[in-house]
C-alpha cells in the first residue's frame, strides 16, 4: 500500500492551516516576494473544510500533549545520565527504549491525524496538491539534499 501521497497531501494541509485561519486577500507588493504560500486561494477550501482541519490539528495536539511532555523528561534524563562520571549503562538503554518508543507513538499519531485530513479533501483539490507538488519538484534542496549543496543555475 502506497501512503506517500496521502501523507504528502495531509502534510502540506497541515502546515498550511495558519493560512487558513484568516479570510484575506493576496497582497500585491512591489517589494520583495512573499515566501509564504497561500494554497486556499488556489484550492478553494470552504469555512467547512478549514474548520475540519482545524478541529484535527487541535486534537492532535491535545492527544499527543503528555507523550511529547514525557519524550522531553526522558531525552533530559538521558542527557543527564550521560552527562555523569559514571554512566549507569542499564538507564541509559532503559530511557532510550522509552525515548524511542515515544517517538513511534507520535509517529503513528500524526500519521493517523495526516490520513484523517486527506479525507477533507475533494478529489479536485487533492488533484491540485499533486500539481502543486510536482510544480515544486526540483526546488529546494537540489541535488545534493539534507549535504546543503544547491544545484546550480
């Protein structure tokens, strides 16, 4: 089963939802160009929609609030823990099995909150993310990736 789309799409409409909290009107600036996406002009999403995906990003962060609190405790405990002059080695393994199992929790977590928000989507504006997608494909990192080289020209 192939999930990168959906994660693709779930992704990009979360990290657009600040946009989405404010009715507004594209600027026209003669200044420098805006960095900033404005993908519901483009896709046309209802009061509905951005109050669904509002409604999901809220409890997200409200189910998932303590394990990230208990990640934190436990990857400064770990520090700490190397941090002495004599490491209890057995700690040490116990607190990172807890950081790694948190971390697969949260990971499973927002996956589920990302599939959740595909559904929100018509099959028009799934089919817009996609072009989207592909319109952005060869920008950013370049060649070179998360090595910070950039393709030339």
């Amino acid at each position: 089963m192939n999930l990168s789309r959906p994660i693709a799409l779930a992704t990009m409409a979360l990290c657009a939802l600040p946009a989405f909290a404010k009715d507004a009107t594209p600027v026209e600036s003669s200044a420098a160009p805006s960095t900033h996406v404005r993908p519901h002009f483009k896709f046309n999403m209802t009061d509905e929609q951005k109050s669904k995906l509002s409604s999901l990003k809220n409890q997200y962060i409200l189910d998932t609030a303590t394990k990230k609190a208990e990640l934190k405790v436990a990857s400064n405990q770990l520090r700490e823990e190397m941090g002495k002059s004599s490491i209890d080695k057995s700690a040490a393994q116990g607190l990172q099995s807890k950081i790694n199992s948190l971390r697969g929790e949260l990971a499973s977590a927002r996956l589920n909150m990302m599939l959740a928000a595909t559904d929100v989507f018509t099959p028009e504006q799934r089919e817009a993310f996609k072009k989207m997608r592909h319109g952005r494909h060869g920008h950013g990192k370049g060649f070179g990736g998360k090595m910070g080289f950039r393709a030339c020209g």
